[in-house]
C-alpha cells in the first residue's frame, strides 16, 4: 500500500467538558480559565522529603502570574528566548507559561546533559534568560557562559550551594517572584494585558531533536500546532479533569510536554511530581495514576523486576503466580477488550484478579490506570500482552517532535501487539514510493528554528511530513513502522536488513538490554549486545556465580550460553518470515560496558547513534567480518558517573550461532 493512497481519521466532535480553543487559544489564557473553573481542584503535586504538596489551579494562576512580574521588570520581551533545565518540578512547568504569558518562547534542555551538549541549543536558539533548578545547572551554565554572548540572566530555584555566588546576573527564584507580587500590587493587570496579546499562531515552544545524527534541530511549534494536537488526543481517550498524572520523563521531550502541560491545561487534570528520579516507582505507587505514558524500557524494568521477585518467592506463591499468569495469557485481553469469554474462564480470572492481578498492580502503582501508553520504540509482545492480560489498558502510539506527537493511536476495541495503530484525529497517512512514512495534521510544525534548509527537506509545500520510518499500512488500516527508513538496507545476498527489527526482537528478553545489529552491504548479520545488569545480576547471585563488574560478568561463559539462546529463539522466529528470514544473525559478542550518552552512544532519549558506536567499535565490527576471528579488542576512553575519563581495554569472545532453513525454503527465496 504505497504511493498515493492516503490514511486519515476525521476530526473528532467538540467537547462540552473542555475549553473553546477559538476564545483560549494560549496555555496563560487557558491558566486563567483553569483558574476560574477549577480553581480549588489540585493541578500540580510536588513530593519534599517524603510529604506530597499540592498546588490548586487557582495558586499555579497567582504563582505564575508573580514570577511573569518578575521576569518582565529583568528584562524578558516578547520574542525572546527562555531555556528551562532541571528535574521535573513544578517551578520548572511554571516557567514555560511564564514564558508564554510574556510572548517569550521556552526552550527546554534536557537537565542530565553534559556542559557540551547544553551549549549548542542555547547558543543556537539565542536564549536571553535561562531558569534552572540547582546548583548543578547553574554550574554548567557558568562554565560555557563566556560562549553564550546572549545569555544574561540565570533565575535558579534551589538556592543550597548557590547562594554565596558572587555573579549580579544570578537571582533565586523567591526574590523574582516577591518582586513580581509588588509590581502586580501595583498594577494589577499587568500580566493580563501581555497575556491578551497572545495569539494562536505565536511560537508556543521550541523543543530540540535529540540529535542522532548531528546537531539536533530547534522544532517550532505554534499554540494551534500544540493545543489542536493535545485536544484531539484529550476527545480521542476521553480524558478529564479528574484525571492524575505523574510527570518523570525529561521536561525537553515533546511527549511530556503533551501529556504533563498540554493536556493538563486543556483537561484541567493533576500532574504530578516525583521526589526524583530513583523514586519513581516509590512515587507511582503512592499516587496511583489514572493517565501513564512510559518507553518500553520502563515497563520491561518493572517486569523484570517482579520477575525477579518471583523467582526469589516460595514454591507455592510461584506455582500460583505461574497458574493465573498462564490463565490472564488466555482470557485476560480478551476480558479487557470487552469480548466474550466463558464461565469458567472469567470465573477463574476474577479469582485471579483477587488473588495476583489485583495485588500486583496495585504494588506497581497501575491500579487506576485507565489510559496508558508506550512509545518511542517497540515494545515486546510478551511484555505487552503481560500487562493489558492483568487489566491494564496499556497502547501503543507513534509520534514525532515535528507532529506535537500524535501521528497514530491504537483505538480501543482495536490493539495489537504489532501495529502503532490508526491515524490520530485530523492525521492524514501517506506511506509515500519508498516505503516512507510521510503524514499531514493540524499539529505539524512551523519550521525547524533558523534552519530553513533542514525545513525544506522534511515538509513538502503542501504539508506532508517526512518522518524518515518505513513501514506500511496492513488490512486492518493500521500502521505497522519496521525501521528508520535509512537504516533500512540489503544483505549482499538480497536479503532486506531492517536493524531495529531485529534489535527489538533481541530486546525483548529480559536479560538484554541493548542491541546494535549490522549486515548493511555485508554477507551477514552480526550484532553487539548489553546484557541487563540486574535481571543477569539476579540470575548469577541465585546461581552462586560471583562476579566483581559489569565487564566481569559480561565475559562469563555461561552468559554468553543464556544470551546464545536468546539469539537462536530470534533466528528461529526470523526463519518464519519471508522478507527477513535471510538476515538471521551469525555471530554476536557481549559488550564489555554499557553503551552510554556520557560516551556519545546513546541519545539522550537513549537511541542509538549508530555512525558514532560504527566508528568507535570499529575494530570489534571487524572482528565479527573475520571468520577466524575467535576474540576482538577494543580500547577506548569512558566516562564515569562522576565525570571523570578512562579508558578501557578488553577482549570479548565472538560467538557463532545457529541458523534456521526459511519457511520458505532457503536464504535465496527468502531474499527473492
């Protein structure tokens, strides 16, 4: 199905429960909505040492309109650029309306960056003021400032550390806003009057690609690209003001923007923040969502982890967990989806939601969960089908930055392991001569910010986007994505190599974590592979296997058994599909370190650069070409968690591993 056919789902009708986008046609006057009617219901949570605080709608309103004040008298103008960076918390969100309300633009950065990677979005998008949690960001500000000959003006939140810092240009947040309260006591409509000039077509936010390539891209998104995509989204799943989020993903990823700022100002729901970090699963229990977005990596943790717990349980509670887990495989998505399911089953299945289902979501903080997606990458059908098999109603959806996110969304009634599901409300779908994705919606984005080339090149004049994926729409009108479009290429004998195809099918296991395949223009398909630290970890402590490091544990022999396995079950499901059959893997070895962003391997949204691991590992690529190779060795500088540099130096074992006759009867058919 390529060329000019085209995919599109229709607008969805208005809803009497959210806000006329034509009247609020910017978040600050949507705040001041917000603020009117649902005043005193909780729009954001923060959790300090241990205790939940809450913020009405009506406090976010008074708060940010305080620090606008503030931010107006040092010098913001309409115009203007505003980088946020830190962790998410309240003050940080606040500060992107604060921004909006001034006819400033935010320009999110992603708080764990390093210096280096922090300097190009600000120098690029020419930022004026930053404002930033703690003393960390401001350090790193500090050490590139005379780079930014832009910047002027930090405002930081935390003060521990910062305080005696001698720089004129650094204010705590506090004072900004007590000076702002005194300008609003003075002139109460201040505020209001920037506010009104605002206008649906403004530059809402410019959040930055993650760069996999190069530089990444500043993506100008309007107010109608933001708020028309969020509502839809909003109508779509039915959500509403007494709905709860949490809110722990990066503040510069796009999807979180959707989810913890759009749609959160449009429906009027509660966001909420985690403590940090490393209580996120802490603080999703405790809260409880209704609404929960999460990468397939968060949920292959969580199941790792209570795989884990299981195997350390008794022989009675596993056989029962093993029992009902076998029986929700049966039934349970067929009950979630509403279908008919016997007697006996749905019997047996409640007993199970009594005795397993129900304690186990609720230990994972999924028991309310009415709306949860995962996106980003493939999840693994296992892993899906896990969770919507104990009630979960767990989707997958496809989206980009340059489409404010939605492009597809798996409908109810209509979920599949191996699709991303139908075009999202008012998307058109094209999958263009090349097997490219390309789409068309109300949420594409303006232009890529001072890069009018880059522009040209992914948006046609008439509006369709190029997303760079291949993939193709099946019988049931739904978009399957099978790679990034240019990483899509052939096999000396033919044969189509798609690598995250098949990196994802090795992902899927919990005791790998990474995979980067080759084969492009090669006689076969060779990958490296990180194995999971703690579900491997687990098994090697039940196994009396001692080990004193990742690299250790990575070199054992029988590691290298378990994960020879897992790559056999992948060829073996590869034999039996005739456009990749002949691009099973033939050899692998076991990284002796985790690929990393500090290293330049990983995005910070943890893709692969692909060209940057090609260059870097270059001599164990060789050695997996080299049919005498047993071994090969890598040197190469690392970065530790505390910054500091040094180099490692290891030899890995390649291994060989078994390959499957196609289904259909051979390499060459296969490649046929």
């Amino acid at each position: 199905m390529t060329g000019s056919q085209t995919y599109s789902a229709a607008a969805m009708p208005p809803s009497a429960d959210l806000p006329n986008l034509d009247i609020y046609d910017t978040f600050p006057k949507l705040l001041r909505y917000n603020a009117q009617r649902h005043g005193t219901r909780p729009s954001m949570r923060e959790k300090n040492y241990g205790i939940w605080q809450s913020y009405t709608w009506a406090d976010v309103k008074d708060e940010v309109f305080r620090f606008a004040a503030g931010m107006k008298e040092l010098g913001v103008e309409r115009g203007d650029k505003i980088a946020i960076i830190g962790d998410n918390r309240p003050r940080m969100y606040w500060t992107i309306c604060v921004a909006q309300c001034l006819g400033a633009v935010p320009v999110p950065v992603y708080q764990d960056s390093v210096a280096a990677e922090i300097h190009y979005p600000l120098e690029h998008a020419e930022v004026r003021f930053a404002v930033v949690e703690d003393q960390e960001q401001v350090d790193k500000l500090l050490s590139i400032k005379d780079r930014l000959p832009k910047l002027e003006t930090i405002i930081y939140d935390e003060p521990r550390g910062v305080r005696d810092y001698p720089q004129a240009f650094l204010h705590h947040y506090d004072v900004v806003v007590a000076r702002g309260a005194e300008l609003l006591a003075q002139n109460p409509t201040l505020i209001d009057d920037e506010v009104d000039k605002g206008q649906h077509d403004d530059i809402s936010i410019i959040p930055y690609t993650s760069g996999t390539t190069g530089n990444p891209k500043g993506v100008s998104l309007s107010f109608r690209n933001v708020m028309r995509a969020a509502y839809n989204g909003a109508i779509f799943e039915g959500l509403r003001s007494t709905d709860e989020s949490l809110a722990y993903l990066p503040i510069a990823w796009i999807g979180d923007h959707i989810f913890s700022y759009g749609q959160a100002f449009i429906c009027g729901f509660c966001v909420a923040c985690p403590e940090n970090s490393e209580t996120v699963l802490t603080d999703l229990r405790e809260l409880g969502p209704t609404y929960f977005f999460a990468p397939p990596r968060i949920f292959e943790n969580i199941l790792t982890t209570v795989m884990i717990r299981m195997e350390d349980a008794g022989t009675l509670k596993r056989k029962m967990f093993h029992f009902f887990m076998d029986h929700a495989r049966k039934v349970g998505v067929k009950i979630l989806d509403g279908k008919s399911v016997g007697l006996v089953d749905r019997l047996t299945y409640g007993l199970g939601e009594l005795l397993v289902y129900g304690p186990l979501k609720n230990v994972l903080g999924l028991t309310r969960v009415r709306i949860g997606y995962t996106a980003g990458e493939a999840i693994g059908p296992d892993i899906f089908s896990f969770y919507r098999s104990i009630g979960v109603n767990l989707k997958q959806l496809y989206g980009s930055t340059e489409a404010a996110v939605f492009i597809t969304i798996q409908p109810n009634g209509e979920i599949y392991d191996d699709t991303v599901g139908t075009p999202a409300p008012e998307v058109e779908l094209r999958i263009a001569e090349s097997g490219e994705v390309m789409f068309r919606s109300p949420g594409v984005f303006v232009e890529y910010f001072k890069n009018p080339e880059a522009t040209k090149s992914a948006k046609t004049e008439d509006g369709w986007v190029h997303t760079g994926d291949a993939g193709f729409v099946d019988d049931r009108g739904h978009l399957k994505i099978i790679d990034r479009a240019k990483d899509v290429g052939k096999l000396n004998n033919g044969t189509l190599f798609a690598p995250k195809y098949i990196e994802n099918k090795l992902k899927f296991f919990p005791n790998i974590k990474e995979v980067v395949a080759f084969g492009h223009e090669r006689d076969y398909c060779a990958c490296f592979i990180n194995i999971d630290l703690e579900a491997v970890g687990s098994w090697a402590e039940r196994n009396n296997l001692s080990y004193a490091s990742y690299q250790d544990l990575s070199s054992r022999k029988e590691v290298y058994e378990i994960v020879r396995a897992h790559v056999e079950k992948v060829n073996r499901d590869l034999s039996q599909e005739e456009m990749v059959a002949g691009s099973q893997i033939k050899r692998f070895l076991l990284l002796p370190k985790m690929l990393d962003a500090d290293d330049g391997e990983l995005t910070r949204t943890s893709k692969v650069r692909r060209g940057f691991i090609a260059e870097k590992y270059q001599p164990l690529i060789d050695a997996l070409y080299d049919p005498n190779a047993k071994t090969g060795t890598i040197k190469s500088e690392i970065t530790f968690e505390d910054g500091r540099k040094g180099m490692l130096d290891a030899t890995v074992d390649i291994v060989d591993v078994e390959q499957f006759t196609p289904a259909g009867g051979g390499f060459k058919a296969a490649a046929e």
